[in-house]
C-alpha cells in the first residue's frame, strides 16, 4: 500500500477536466471537500493519502504548533 498527496489529486484533476473542455473553478469554502473527496477515492484504490503531522493527531481537538504561548 503507498501513499499519494490528496491536494496532488486535486490539482491533477482539475488540469484534467480543463483538458476536457470543463472550466472547474475552486469554490471558496469547500476546500474540505475536496480534500475529503480525494483522500476518500485515494482510499478506494488502496492508497492512503498523506497527511501533515498536525492532521494524523486524533484528539478531537485542534492541534497547536506552540506548545507554550509565550
């Protein structure tokens, strides 16, 4: 099983519709779904989509880089 980068897919998909003669746009505010559809379809093939470090955490909280708020 490997892993591939979601946002990777989400470019590459859109460069793909394009080519199609489709003029995709970014809709503001629905970022997560494009992320949650392309990590769900990467999963789908086997693949596990890579994530940053403070995404892999699952406490249920949001994560803080600074430890400290010094």
């Amino acid at each position: 099983m490997g892993d591939c980068d979601p946002y990777r897919l989400i470019d590459d998909v859109e460069t793909l519709l394009t080519e199609r003669g489709l003029s995709p746009t970014r809709v503001p505010g629905r970022g997560g779904d494009r992320l949650a559809g392309a990590s769900r379809l990467l999963r789908g093939f086997g693949l596990e989509p890579r994530m940053a470090p403070e995404d892999a955490f699952d406490v249920g909280v949001p994560f803080q880089g600074r430890i400290n708020q010094d």
